[in-house]
C-alpha cells in the first residue's frame, strides 16, 4: 500500500524504499510491474514512465515488447 501511495505522490526516494521492502517480503518483481501498469491510468504516461525508471534503479522490470 505504501509503495502504492509513494507511486502516486511521485516520490522518488518513498518508492525505491518501498520496492526495497516490497522485495524483502518476498513479493514478486512481476507483482511490482503490475502495480506500475496499474498507476498509468491515474497518474498518466509521463509520471509513469518516471516511476519506472525509479523501480527499474532496483529491479529489472519488463518493458513494452
């Protein structure tokens, strides 16, 4: 939930700690991708894409095939 809120606030450093916990909890990367595509429809394509890059500082998350 946390990761979530740091996603849409767009806060940077909230996310990548919450990705780092995410991961410590074990919860997939995929779980963390769908997260991100779930964002886009609220936060918008240029946020998002920001936000990826973000996990992506962490994570190898899929792109767009």
């Amino acid at each position: 939930m946390k990761l979530a809120v740091a996603i849409g606030a767009l806060r940077e450093g909230a996310v990548h700690a919450g990705v780092r916990k995410a991961l410590a909890q074990g919860i997939p990367k995929e779980a963390i991708a769908q997260l991100l595509a779930l964002a886009a429809g609220t936060i918008g394509l240029p946020a998002t894409v920001a936000v990826f890059s973000w996990v992506q500082d962490l994570i190898d998350v899929p792109g767009p095939a």
